[in-house]
C-alpha cells in the first residue's frame, strides 16, 4: 500500500579547509543520520543518502550532500512531532566537536508532499542561512537602537502610501521606545497594493539582520520557525511574515503564543519542555482580511491589533509608479508611453494591479502609442479574464478602441 507521508530533503554542507577522501565525508553524512534516526526515532523511516558533491573554492572546498527522509508507516499525526526530533538531532549532530569549527550545516529542507515532486511549486522550502552561531554576529540587538534610517530613504519609490507609512512608522517609534508596549501589526489590501515593497523598506530603515522574514513558499515552516527562534543566538527585534492567512491553523500555533502576553515559543524537545522567552514586533501582510479573521478560530487577528489598509494606486499613482519603471530602462525608455498605457491598461481594461499594468507598458513600449501593441492584446486575450472592463460587448472588447476611446 503506497504511503501518504511528505519527503523531506534535507540539503546538507560543510566547508573543509583540506579535501579528504569523499569517504571520509561520506562516513560522516552516515553518522549525522544514524544519530538523527537513534532510540527508535527512526523505526518507521526511510533514509536515502544522495551523492556527495564538492566544490572547491578560494581557500575553502564545500561539501555538500542530499539525504531525503519519508516515514514509511506508522500514524499521520505522529509525522510532524518526530520529523521535528529527527532534525533537531541532525542539526545537532551536525555541531558536534568532532567536526570542529567547520559544521555539518543543514542548509535547506524542502518538504514534498505526497505525490508530488520535488521542485513543484507545492513544496514548502525551508532556508537555514543564518542558522548557524559561528555565521552570526554575536550580539545582543539594542531595542533601543531599532530605527537607524530616515523613512525617506526607506520608502523612496513608493508613491502615494504616506499614510500607511506614516501609521507604520508610529507602531515602530512606540516599539522603540519600550518593546513591552509594541503593538503587532498587519498591513492588508489587494494584490500588488505594496504591501511586500514597505516591508522591505522597514528592513532597510532597521537593517537587515533586525528582520526575520518568513516567507510564503515556506508555509509550513512552524517547526523550522520554532527551530529558528530556539536557536538563534540573537531574536531580531521584528519578525515579518507574508500572506499569513494562507498558512494552516497549526502552523500558527507558535505565532499565537508569542504575540500573547506569555511572549512563549514552547516546544518538546529531548523529552524536555523547552520554553523560550522571545519579544519581538510581529509584522504580516493579507490579502483577504475575511480569511485572516478566520485563523486560528480569530484568535490571531485580535493579536494584530494595528491594521493597516493598502488599496490599489489611482491613476495618478499609477503614472508615477510608471515613469519609475521607464526611468530604470535608461535610453531605452519614453514617459510617452505612459498615458497611451493608463488609457488602456487603467480606463480600458479596468486594470488596477500595478503589477499587471507595468507589464502591459514595459511589453507594449512605442506600440501602445500607435496601438499596433493593443491591437495583438485583443486578438490574444479571452475578455472574460478582464471582469473590470467597462468596453465590452456581448463579452468581447470593443475594438473600436483601436480608432477612438468609446463612450460608455
Ligand atoms: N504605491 C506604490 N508606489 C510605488 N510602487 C508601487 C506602489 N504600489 C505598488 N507598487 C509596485 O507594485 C509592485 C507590487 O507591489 P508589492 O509586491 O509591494 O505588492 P503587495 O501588496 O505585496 O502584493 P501581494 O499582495 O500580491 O503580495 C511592486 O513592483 C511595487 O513597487
Ligand atoms: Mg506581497
């Protein structure tokens, strides 16, 4: 009977300053996954080992190798719990003093799901960069220190949003002042509102390192997330989180101890109960707040007491986020291009997307002026994926477009 468990892939390196024989290494791997697999942890699964492979480099080589772990049999529930184990005591193995300063690092684990490949867009990715203490800046954060940039310079680019910036920057100042007073925050609104843009604009106001981001294609990251936060030597004083409304309720479990007042990420580890005091400013963008309210029986929305809405850009906005993108194109770019794709992407197609728009200006170029551009549109586009058009009839556009705007 075919089982119904996800692989995981668990990409693992190790910088060596003198090749040995690949044996040695190989030898190594082994023992990472015997004591991963030990007391029974690993009765009900299967381990394959891929090839090793190794890369020289300037002074350092880098060993790297594939080992994919599937339970076999054995209950569904018990999976996450003791694939949690599992690479726990990977990653540990991986630091012990016999390897020295140069760790066997677990630098990538991908979860497939059940049958489904490897490389799908379903595959949950989980990336271990700075996992590793040697890597990191050994260093408290100074909460006191959290804002370093001027918003100007964060934010440039972003037009019409000072509002919402201006609402970011106050949530900010106050966790500043006395990171036991911060109030958790969600930015929320369409698709392409710039949502993810003013994240990364926080980032570059408090630096890089002060940011924890989680990210979408990581969905299923809880127990990395809580792996993450217990191991760091340093939590960032914000953590970012994309799309929150789209994760699974247990996939938030960790979420809703931290933003609680407790500020607890609880984890069974080694038959201890590992509790870990961690404070940070919790950040998130949604696109549907409905969905949002809904996770975790709306105990999580209540936790982001700051909300934030993001609506898509007018046709002024619009304009400007256009001329940015011709302005980036250097000589190759015109800003006559710009009313000919506001007049057909915009008022046309009814289009408010930023994103979809700009493709239509960058595709379209010199054409949108003469319409020869728009003219191609119609004849490869179903108009029933344009709901937002006012110019249709009998579900196909008006193509009298193409000599004049027509009357509504
Ligand atoms: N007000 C704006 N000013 C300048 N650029 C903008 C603005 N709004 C959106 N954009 C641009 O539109 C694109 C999409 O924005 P962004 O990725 O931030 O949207 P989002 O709200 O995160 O969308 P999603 O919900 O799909 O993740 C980016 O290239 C961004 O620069
Ligand atoms: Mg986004």
């Amino acid at each position: 009977m075919p089982n119904k468990f996800p692989k995981h892939v668990v990409a693992l390196e190790r910088s060596v300053r003198r090749r040995s024989l690949n044996d040695v290494y190989a030898a190594q791997v082994d023992y990472l996954i015997q004591r991963a697999t030990a007391a029974g942890r690993g009765d009900t699964w299967e381990v394959t080992k891929g090839k090793l492979k190794v890369t020289k480099g300037s002074g350092r080589s880098t060993v790297a190798c594939t080992v994919t772990f599937q339970k076999v049999k054995g209950k569904a529930a018990v999976e996450e719990n003791q694939w949690d184990t599992i690479q726990t005591f990977l990653m540990d193995t991986g630091k012990v003093t016999q390897f020295g300063s140069l760790p066997w690092e677990v630098r990538q684990v991908t979860t497939v799901p059940h049958g489904s490949k490897l490389g799908s867009k379903d595959n949950a990715v989980v990336k271990y960069e700075d996992l590793y203490p040697a890597k990191i800046e050994e260093k408290e954060f100074d909460y006191g220190d959290l804002i370093i940039a001027s918003p100007e310079q964060a934010f440039k680019g972003l037009y019409g949003l000072d509002p919402q910036i201006y609402r970011i920057m106050q949530n900010l100042q106050l966790a500043q002042m006395d990171m036991s007073k911060r109030q958790h925050i969600v930015l929320y609104g369409p698709p392409g509102s710039g949502k993810s843009s003013v994240f990364d604009g926080v980032r570059s106001l408090v630096s890089e390192e002060s940011v924890l981001r989680i990210d979408a294609t990581a969905t299923t990251a809880a127990g990395a997330v809580k792996e993450l936060l217990e191991r760091r030597k340093v939590i960032p004083p914000i953590v970012q989180i994309e799309e929150i409304e789209k994760r699974g309720d247990t996939d938030l479990d960790w979420l809703l101890g931290v933003t609680d007042q407790r500020e607890e990420i609880r984890k069974m580890n080694f038959h201890v109960n590992n509790v870990r005091k961690v404070q940070f400013l919790a950040m998130c963008t949604v696109n549907d707040m409905d969905e949002f309210k809904k996770r975790c029986k709306g105990a999580l929305q209540s936790r982001f007491a700051d909300k934030v809405y993001f609506p898509h850009p007018s046709r002024e906005i619009m304009g400007m986020i256009l001329k940015r993108e011709i302005t980036d194109l250097g000589e190759h770019g015109s800003v006559e291009w710009i009313e000919p794709t506001l007049e057909f992407a915009y008022d046309f197609l009814g289009l408010s997307d930023p994103r979809e728009v700009k493709a239509i200006c960058l595709n379209g170029r010199g054409d949108l002026v003469t319409k020869k551009y728009q003219e191609a549109f119609f004849a490869t586009t179903n108009p029933d994926d344009y709901p937002d058009c006012r110019f249709k009839e009998n579900g196909k556009f008006r193509t009298e477009y193409l000599d004049n705007m027509p009357a509504l």
